[in-house]
C-alpha cells in the first residue's frame, strides 16, 4: 500500500499532467481550425479536366495513365512525424501493406511514424519526408513528379494512395483512393463531342497527359492537407481520452489518499485514548 505521503505526491503530478493534456487538445483544435480555413480543393480545376475529357473520346488517348500497365503496381502511405495519434499511423501502413499484399509492388511512405512501422514489418520502401505545412505544395509536387517520372518509365502501373481522412472532428477514416489510371467521371455525352469538331494542336495523348499531370499535383495537395487535418483531429481524440482515464485514476488515487488519511487519523486517535488509559 502506497504511503499517505506517495499518494499526495501522485495527486499533484495528475494535476500537473491534466493542466498539460489540456494545453495540448486546446493547440489541436487551433491547428486544425486554422488549417480547415487554409484547405483549397480546387474544384474549378477539376471540373475543367473532367468537361475536357467528356468532349473527346478518350479511349483513343493511349497512354499508361490512362490505362492500367501490366506493371508493378505503387502504394503510397500518407502518416506523420509525430505520435499521440491513438494507432492511425498503424492503420495506414496495415491498410498499405494489405493493398500490397494482393498485388506486389512498391510502397512509397510518408513521414516518419510510417517509416518505423514499415521498417518493422521487414517491407522495403520509397521514404518521403513528413507533411509541413509550409512545405506542403512543395512536397505535394515533389511527389507528383516521382510518381509520374515513374510511370513515364514503365516503373509503375496502377498506383494508390492509402491516407486518414478527417470524417467529423471527432472521428477519422483510413481510406484507400484509387489514384492510377486516372479515370473521368462519366458523363452523358454533348451533341457533336468525341471530338469531331475539334482541332488539337497537340496530339490528345499530349494533351491528356499533361491534364493529367496537374490533377496528379492538385491532388496529392489535397490530400496532404486532409491527412494534416485527420492528424490533428486524432490527436485531439486520443488527448482527449487520455484525459478521461487520468480523470479515472486521479479518482481512485483520492479515494485511496483519504482512505490512508483516515486510517491514519484513526490509528492515532486509538493510540492517544489508549494512552490516556495506561497513564490516566
């Protein structure tokens, strides 16, 4: 049994560690607000390839983006460099080296916390730094052009892109996007498109793949800055719970400090009337 002096000693630190779990949650949830209100998802953009690509027919485009390679494919793991996550990195790389385990091909991480369970499970790997949010769009192209390098190459066929993505504030979802080929949205063809009426400069090939090539850029931006708001959301929840067992053990650790006070009090109390009767 801990001592009445251990016991006061563990109170204070509980207090300590709860003001600190608080201070982290409240900078959680500024990250995330702040960020949330800096997220662009470029839909302009998007909806521009999407009308080009339902103007033509793209099944004369032959092209490795467009069309998937019987080459290796890539899966990209998008985590972080820190922890206090409550296990989402883990679940990034398990639902990476699943993909990989149904089609061999090459893992490609990002962030450390994803390199360390990768180098675990014993899996060769392509290492990217970690998403800095000042670094972002930097990083995000920077890996657009691998990737593409890649495929250009014949070094890739079909690539994916496993990353958290931030459902509500409160509740984060591993999801498993299929990133290449790159597929158009289907829609129902305009009176005179297929592209009879149109002139190319360049041929729809060039022209596609280079569409295609900014998608890949957009969209690897896009979803670094999910996979920062999902990391910030679940570090505000595993806090959070942290905070919730803290709460439970500060309880039990004050019922044990009163509990040893009183007996302490009472343990003297009975030695005091039992002197009073031998001396009294």
């Amino acid at each position: 049994m801990k001592t009445l002096s251990t016991l006061k000693k563990d109170l204070e630190f509980n207090k300590g560690l709860s003001s600190l779990i608080e201070a982290l949650k409240t900078i959680a949830v500024a990250q995330y607000r702040i960020l949330e209100q800096k997220l662009r998802t470029f839909e302009k953009l998007i909806l521009t390839i999407e009308n080009f690509f339902d103007l033509v027919d793209i099944k004369t485009a032959v092209s490795p983006f467009l069309t998937a390679a019987d080459k290796p494919r890539a899966v990209v793991a998008i985590t972080s460099d820190s922890g206090l996550l409550g296990g989402l990195n883990m679940q990034v790389i398990n639902g990476a080296l699943s993909e990989l385990g149904k089609n061999p091909g090459t893992l490609i991480v990002i962030g450390e916390r994803g390199k360390a369970y990768a180098r675990d499970s014993g899996v060769p790997f392509v290492a990217f730094p970690g998403i800095k949010d000042e670094e972002r769009f930097g990083q995000a192209m920077q890996l657009r052009d691998y990737v593409h390098g890649k495929v250009m190459d014949g070094a890739f066929g079909p690539v994916s892109v496993v990353y958290p993505r931030p459902v509500t504030f409160t509740v984060q979802k591993v999801e498993n996007l299929r990133f290449l080929p790159f597929t158009p949205a289907v829609k129902k063809a305009a009176p005179g498109a297929h592209g009879e009426e149109i002139a190319f400069e360049s041929s729809l090939k060039d022209i596609a793949e280079y569409l295609i090539f900014l998608w890949m850029g957009q969209k690897f931006y896009e979803l670094f800055g999910l996979s920062r708001l999902a990391e910030f959301a679940a570090r505000f929840v595993h806090l959070e719970d942290s905070h919730q067992r803290l709460k439970e053990m500060d309880s039990k650790t004050r019922l044990d400090y009163f509990r040893v006070r009183h007996e302490i009090i009472d343990r003297n109390m009975r030695e005091l009337f039992a002197a009073r009767l031998a001396f009294g």
